[in-house]
C-alpha cells in the first residue's frame, strides 16, 4: 500500500531523496554548487564531477567491501565522498576515516610510483549531533599537535551537523547557509524562498526535488523508502520515551532505597549525637562540686543554661 504524499517535495534526508538530488548525473550541478559552497580550501571551483562506482572492493576477496552513497572526482582529480548518515553510531567516525582509505588505495600505481596522491574531501550530512559544542559544521584534518599547523592538506573531513543548524530565512548569509536552509526545511516549503539566489543549480534542484514529477516507479520507491525513514523515527521515539519511563521507575526505586539508607545513616548519627550528650551530661553532673558553672560549659560543651538546670 502506497502512502499518500501530500508534500511538493520529497524529503531529501530518506535515501532515495539524497541520492535522488545529489547523485543523479544529470543533474550534477547541484552536488557542484553544493560543494563549492562547502568546500572552503578549494584552489580552483569545481566545474565538472564524473560519478564514480559506489561500490569500492579491498585489496582481495575477504576485505570488507564500502559502499559509498556518493564518490566523485572532478576535472583536478579531487575526490568526494559524499555521505548521507540518519542516526548516530558508536564508530562512526572510524567508519569516516576507513572510506577515505579506498580512493587513497585506487590511485596507487603499478611498478615505479613516487606515491604523490590526490586530495581527498569527505563530507557528512549527519541528522544527529556529534558533541554540545555550538558550531554546526566540523572541518578535520591533519595537524601538527605542537606548531598548531597544518601537516597535510591532501586530506579534508567535513561533518556538517544540521540539527544546530537554525538560521532563519532572514539569516542567511551566504550560499552555504542557503544550501542547509533549503536541505532543512525543504519538505515544507512550495517554492523557493525569496532569500535564496537563484541560479541554474537551485532551479534544478527545486524542479528535480518535486514528487509529481517522478515517474510511477520513482515515485514508488520513495514513498517505501519515506515510510522506512517515518517507522524509523516513530521506533526510535518510542524507544526514548520508554528510556526515560524506565529511567524515572529505575531512578524513584534508587531514589527510596537511597532515601532508606539516608534514614538509617540519619538515625545511627542521631543515636550517636544523643549518647555523646547523655556522656557530656554524666561529665557535668561529676563537675557540679568542684567547678563553676562556665568552665563546666567550656570542658563539656554543654549550653550554660543545661549546667544549671543539673544544680536543680
């Protein structure tokens, strides 16, 4: 059964519209403005990108495979990887590092190679965030930990984290933001905003991203692959929403036995504070006859008005 999609445009976060608008290739353009607008140590524009194979095999049979949402390379052989990641996950950023080691591996050469390499861009579109630091996006790369320089510059990581990305339409202030606006509220708007600067990659971009204009089997497979996303986020709210029930019942249980132990701790200090003052008062009492009534209080540390209520 198809869902009824009442939206113009599809949700470019599900896996069908990702790749649907940033890996068609013909309609490259729109991953080539995105990336210009991203990539901020570009030493020329990219012009051009040739998509390459998602599918990268390692170095024999029994190695993992990687399969890649997007990989491309430009007309000055800069690689892109281009990822798309929903949820958080433990090693994620050990995953990062391990795709980045398939374009490095394909360009060695046979026989006599001096091992001079290509820049490497990877870049993640993540729907979590990584840490609570405010910066939404996080540009990585090699440094030296003592000059504070950079050691190596053929190798870039982008995570763009667009749940901290919350300007409004009034805010942007260049294309990226232009770009990370449209991505964040895409399925809610009828048109293109007014404040962003149209050209032939935004144009395209809004005509591609329109549901009406797929055809039945694309329109098909998206509304699966929207339906998976939706489950997706209805079982993962369930689960919070159970995670914190769970915690609260776990959390009042710990809270009453703490509060039994606190009782008990409370009363044994208590006791403790009633013997010691039955004892203080025992040592007055055996005083009375020989010492006033303040040094009695200064060698007890009973109130005077205790000392003389013992002299009846």
């Amino acid at each position: 059964m198809c869902m009824v999609i009442t939206d113009k445009y599809i949700d470019p976060f599900t896996d069908f519209g990702f790749k649907w608008l940033f890996g068609n290739e013909k309609h490259k353009d729109i991953l080539i403005d995105f990336l210009n607008a991203l990539l901020d140590d570009l030493k020329y524009p990219i012009i051009d990108i040739e998509y390459r194979n998602l599918e990268k095999l390692g170095l024999n049979i029994i190695d993992r495979k990687a399969v890649f949402d997007i990989y491309c390379t430009d007309t000055n052989n800069d690689h892109f990887i281009v990822e798309l990641q929903r949820s958080r996950q433990e090693f994620f950023k050990d995953r990062s590092i391990y795709y980045t080691s398939f374009p490095i591996q394909a360009q060695a050469k046979k026989g006599d190679w001096n091992y001079r390499l290509d820049k490497i861009y990877f870049v993640a579109l993540l729907e979590f965030n990584i840490d609570d630091e405010s910066n939404y996006i996080k540009k990585v790369s090699l440094f030296d930990e003592y000059t504070k320089s950079k050691f190596y510059d053929k190798l870039t990581y982008y995570y763009i984290e667009m749940p901290k990305f919350k300007k409004t339409e009034k805010e942007l202030s260049n294309r990226l933001d232009e770009w990370l606006y449209i991505l964040n509220n895409l399925v809610e708007l009828t048109d293109i905003p007014q404040a962003i600067h149209k050209n032939r990659a935004i144009e395209d971009f809004f005509d591609t991203a329109e549901f009406l204009k797929l055809t039945p089997d694309e329109q098909f497979a998206y509304q699966q692959n929207l339906k998976a996303r939706l489950d997706y986020i209805n079982v993962m709210r369930y689960a919070k929403k159970e995670a914190r029930r769970e915690g609260l019942e776990e959390g009042r249980a710990e809270g009453r036995a703490e509060g039994r132990k606190e009782g008990l701790k409370l009363g044994k200090e208590e006791g403790l504070k009633e013997g010691e003052k039955k004892k203080q008062i025992e040592i007055a009492k055996n005083l009375l006859d020989i010492l006033d009534d303040e040094t009695i209080s200064l060698k007890t540390g009973l109130d005077i008005d205790i000392i003389k209520n013992l002299r009846g």
